[in-house]
C-alpha cells in the first residue's frame, strides 16, 4: 500500500512541477512517469523498512 501512495504522490509530484515549468503535454507525463517510478521505488524500501521492524 505504501509503494501505490509513493507512486500516486509521485505521479503527482512530477506532473505539478512540469506543468509549473510551463512543459508541454508530453514533458508532464515524462515527469509525471519518472517522479512515479521514484516514489514507487522509495515506497517499496519503506514498505521493507516497516516490515523489518515488526
């Protein structure tokens, strides 16, 4: 669940900062896609940290 939100705040993250730097539609889905791929990535070594503890 942890790695969907990361991807999803992601996702979000990278298309907001696209679209403020004024980027085409094209730009907006390539941040929006990396960003998302990035908090995915950080959400799974979350999910591992939370799971290792308990």
């Amino acid at each position: 669940m942890i790695v969907l939100a990361g991807a999803l705040g992601g996702a979000l993250w990278g298309g907001m900062l696209a679209r403020r730097r004024g980027g085409a539609r094209a730009d907006i889905a390539q941040y929006a896609a990396a960003f998302a791929i990035a908090g995915a990535i950080l959400g799974l070594f979350a999910t591992i940290a939370v799971e290792r503890m308990l």
